[in-house]
C-alpha cells in the first residue's frame, strides 16, 4: 500500500481513542479542509501518529520517564522530558508504516512527530523546510492542527506549509535554490563586483551587528548572487582587513553602492538605514520596499522576522538557528 503523502501526527486525542483511527476530531476536519483547498485528495494521504494511544490527561510528558529509562539513541521532547522506552514499540511500528507505504513526503505534525522523524524537537525553529528524515524520505515540518485550533492566529502558517505540501509531493528529493555567496579577500574582489551591481535591477541590502559595530555587509542583485563584506573578525586583533587603507577602499565601495540610484530592499530596513547613516555616516537612497512592513501589512497577527518569512516564502532551513555561539543582531532575528 503506497501513498505519495504520509501526515504524521503525535497522539490520538479523544475522539481517535474512540473510533481507534487518526486525525477523526476537530484537528481532522481542519487538516482534511486545508488538503481539500490545496488540491490534496485525502485518498493519496496516509494518516498515523507516532503514538497509537491517548496519553493520560492528553499530555506527551505523561509517556516520560527519567533520562536513564528513555528510548535508546533518541533526544529529550524537551529540557528534562525523555520519552520511556516502554514505548519502543510505537516508535518501530510507526517505522514499520513508513517502510510499507513508502511516501514522497511526510508531513510531520508537531513536536513529537519531528522527535520521531528528524530526531529534531522543537517545532518552531525547524518547520517550513523540507529536510531529510528517518529512511531518505523528505519530512515536511508543521504546526498540528489542534495547536492551530488554540491558537487560530497560526492558521496562515498550516495553510502555507500546506501549500508547500502540495508542490514537494511530486518529487522525493530536496530541492533547495542555488547561490552564490561571495566573500571577498582583498579589496580588488570588491571592485571586480561593481558590474553585478551596476547592471541589477534591485539590490537586496543587510547588515549584521554587534556591540555596536557592522561587523558584515551583504549585498544580493539576484536571488542567486551576493556579496557579503566583513568589517569584523572576532580572532585576533578583530579586524578583518590587513589594513586602515584596505578598510577605508571597502567601505567606500559600500558607500557608493548604498548612495547609488539602484532601488533597494531590505528586512526590517529601518534599522540598517540608522545604522549606516548613525555609525558609518553613509544615506540610503533608492529604498523601495522592505520586506518586513510588506508582510506585515498582508499578515499583520504573524511573526515577521527574516527566518520565518523564509519559512513561508522560500525551502530554505532555518539559517539563523544553524549558527553555534553566535550573538548578533537585528532585534527582530531574535
């Protein structure tokens, strides 16, 4: 029995204890309308959870135990919370399903369902982003419809993954775009950018900060391309540049770039454009759109921060998280 789709939820609630199948509640009905507007016919979607029992009071921490009892080679759901290996058994025969139905994708509803297919708890910083999980099979991350229900402000973000689903369900493999980041050695590489910038249409701007210093610079004139300059290096004397002259030449390259005609977009560009003008006396011109009041204004009650707008509108992961003791930055990346 294949299926294209696998939907992998964490728990029966009451009414699936019931009738002893999956998603037969409110969180059914909703996932089942959202399928529905997307194109998705329920008949090509197989429909599990990770645990085929109702936890006591409904809550997953019912099933753990301490971390010396928990299933082998498995994380924390979260900080203290080891799920007991009595439960071994859901685990291998949610594995045993995936085996026989042998989907394209898996969307994988919630924190546990991500436990059990990415080996990755915590919901919010990984969903959006096709990843690989258990098997080879691409695992799509989601919010669960019964948190959605809680919580009704998330619905765009279950809609958009959803409509995510029904592009990647085509295909087995993950698909991330290609480019090309740039980081220039010497202040000639800079220069040798200048015909990116000069025959661009927009140029994309960000900076990243810290203790008070622009520590980068990025410059994209495609979705494909982009630039990034370095001011800071936190080894050594923490200077990038071999030399004043050379830091002089590679800002005023940025201050050329900046005060050019070209329109120009930014997240949360505001803030780079104080920022420029506070510190390095450098003014923007040419500023059409930032991307963080544009998305604002269309979903006003969602996050609006640039990894979770990349989440919604793009395959990429959550770069912002793949970084290790790293502090920076715009407010609102935090």
């Amino acid at each position: 029995m294949t299926k294209p789709v696998m939907i992998v939820g964490e728990a029966w609630g009451r009414k699936e204890a019931e009738k002893g199948k999956p998603f037969v509640g409110p969180s059914g009905a909703l996932l089942r309308s959202y399928l529905t507007v997307h194109g998705i016919d329920i008949r090509d979607c197989y429909l599990t959870n990770v645990f085929n029992l109702y936890p006591q009071s409904g809550k997953i921490e019912s099933l753990c135990g301490p971390k010396a009892s928990a299933i082998s080679a498995m994380p924390a759901i979260k900080s203290g919370k080891w799920i007991d290996r009595k439960y071994t058994h859901e685990l291998e025969r949610l594995y045993r399903e995936i085996r026989t139905v042998k989907p394209t994708i898996i969307l994988a509803l919630g924190n546990i369902a991500c436990w059990a297919l990415l080996r990755k708890p915590g919901i919010k910083k990984i969903r959006g982003a096709p990843l690989i999980g258990v098997d080879g099979i691409k695992v799509l991350p989601s919010y669960h419809p019964a948190y959605i229900l809680r919580d009704m402000k998330q619905r765009p973000v279950l809609y958009s993954d959803i409509r995510k689903l029904a592009r990647e369900m085509h295909f087995p493999e993950v698909r991330r775009p290609e480019r090309q980041f740039l980081i220039p050695e010497t202040v000639e590489e800079i220069a040798s950018f200048d015909k990116h910038i000069a025959t661009a249409s927009e140029l994309s701007i960000d900076i990243e900060t810290w203790q008070g210093q622009i520590t980068c610079i990025g410059f994209a004139t495609s979705p494909a391309l982009c630039m990034v300059i370095p001011f800071v290096n936190r080894k050594g004397d923490g200077n990038y540049w071999q030399s004043e002259q050379d830091e002089v030449r590679a800002w005023q390259w940025v201050r050329k770039w900046c005060e050019s005609s070209i329109p120009k977009v930014g997240q949360n560009f505001l803030y780079d454009i104080r920022y420029l003008y506070v510190v390095m006396g450098i003014e923007m011109r040419g500023e059409i759109r930032d991307t963080m009041l544009k998305h604002h204004a269309m979903q006003p009650e969602m996050e609006k921060s640039l990894g979770f707008l990349g989440s919604l509108y793009t395959n990429e992961p959550s770069w912002k998280f793949m970084r290790k003791g790293i502090a920076t930055l715009k407010g609102e990346d935090e």
